[in-house]
C-alpha cells in the first residue's frame, strides 16, 4: 500500500499492460479481450490489474460463447444464404467492445461525476472567499459536457459504419479462401484481390472517418479548457504573488 499512494511519479504511476495493435478491429482484439487496469500501482495496482484483467476474460468469454451458441442453433439454410464472415467478425471483434461498453458505463458515469462534485466542494470549502477559482472547475465541467454531447449520436453512427465496413472485408476474405480452389481454376485471383483490396481500404476509411471525429471532439474539448485554465492560473499566480494565498494553496 505504501507504493501505491505518494508525491512522486512513481506512486502515480497507473498499472497497465497491452500488446502492440495497428488500427483495425483484428489486431485490437487480444488487447480489448484482455484488458486489466488499475489507477494505482506498487501492490495494489498489482492485484487490482489482475484482476481487471480476469473480469474481463470473464465477461469478454461470456458473451462470445452465449453468441457463438446462438449462431450454432441457427437452421443450416442460413449458413449457405448468410455471409459466413459477418459472423466472424461480430464473434471474435464485435463483443470485447461490449466489455469495454460496461467498463464506460460504471466507470465514467458514477466515478467521473462523484469525483468532479468533491472536486466542486472541496475548492469552494477552501477558496469561498475566490470563486473565480470554483466558478472555472464548474466551467470546465461544462466545457467536457458541451464538447461531447452534440458529437455523441454522430460519434456512433460512424462506428457503427466502421464495424459493418469491417464486417464486410471480413466476409470477402472468407469467402476468397473459402473457393480458393473455383476462383484459381477459373483464373479469377486478380479479381479476388481487387473486391478484397476495395473492401479494406472502404474499412480503413470509415475507421479514419470515426477517429476524425474522434480528434475533433478532442479539440472542442481542450482548446476552451487550455483558455480558461491558463487564466485561472495566472489569476492564482497573482494572488500568490500579493500574499493573498499561500503557494500550498
């Protein structure tokens, strides 16, 4: 315990641990399947990662299984009707991000909403006689707010289209290698490569497209904070300065 919490920057240190990944959906699976965390380090960080990382496995294992039997007991007619490689995709690509969803879904909300309130109360028990100081943590909560809500339903629709994209470079190279032996006799490799080749770069440009976005939100939400907090900081310079507060404060 006495590692984990502490001034320096090793205490702060988070505990982590990911493979090397590219950007698209397949080689970010191992990572997202087995994703363990932890805000602390030294001991705690230690047993708090494992065991991030085991429920995660757990949930992750769930819900692949619970859909790979669902596809199991489909009728086999629509096996042969159906693109085999959509079912591929969404198995083995699709559900970690369902465990990542409730990793989000508890996390930010409850955890990120707790801690900016005590924040909120803790400035305006110590600086009540400054509320610049407590009115800036109140706008740059805002500021969070009015940079993501407007991009949500947009943000989603992209990945949305990105995991279908996906989806679908998926089926084209499983059906290619699936007639490996019809598209070699009948000499049609290079038409193969051409449809997989369309495919993958449609895929690539949606995931850009979603990251795009992504960056953008990203502006929105740190050019304004950037403004206002170097304000605050030079207003709190100024006050140390006068003696008005403490450099401790």
């Amino acid at each position: 315990l006495g590692a984990a919490v502490g001034p320096g920057g090793a205490e702060r240190d988070p505990a982590a641990a990911s493979l090397a990944s590219g950007h698209y959906p397949a080689t970010r699976t191992e990572n997202e399947a087995n994703a363990g965390f932890s805000m602390a380090s030294g001991l705690l960080g230690l047993f708090d990662f494992r065991f991030t990382i085991r429920l995660t496995q757990a949930l992750n294992h769930h819900y692949r299984s619970s859909l790979f039997d669902r596809i199991q007991s489909l009728p086999m007619t629509a096996f042969d009707d159906e693109r085999i490689g959509d079912a591929i995709f969404r198995v083995m690509y699709d559900t970690p991000a369902i465990t990542n969803g409730v990793y989000r879904i508890l996390l930010t909300p409850l955890a990120s909403t707790a801690f900016s309130i005590l924040i909120l109360l803790v400035l305006g028990r110590l600086f009540w006689n400054h509320p610049t100081n407590v009115w800036t943590a109140v706008a740059i909560l805002g500021i969070a707010f009015a940079a993501t809500v407007p991009f949500s339903g947009a943000l989603r629709r992209r990945a949305g289209r990105s995991r279908r994209a996906g989806a679908t470079t998926t089926s084209t190279l499983e059906e290619g290698l699936g007639n490996i032996l019809a598209v070699q006799s009948l000499g049609g490799e290079g038409h193969e490569k051409r449809r997989f080749d369309a495919d993958s770069w449609a895929s690539f440009s949606r995931h850009r497209s979603q990251m795009a976005l992504g960056m953008i939100i990203t502006l929105c939400a740190v050019v304004p904070a950037v403004i206002v907090g170097s304000r605050v900081f030079y207003y709190v310079a100024n006050l140390v300065i006068e003696g008005t507060i403490s450099p401790g404060d």
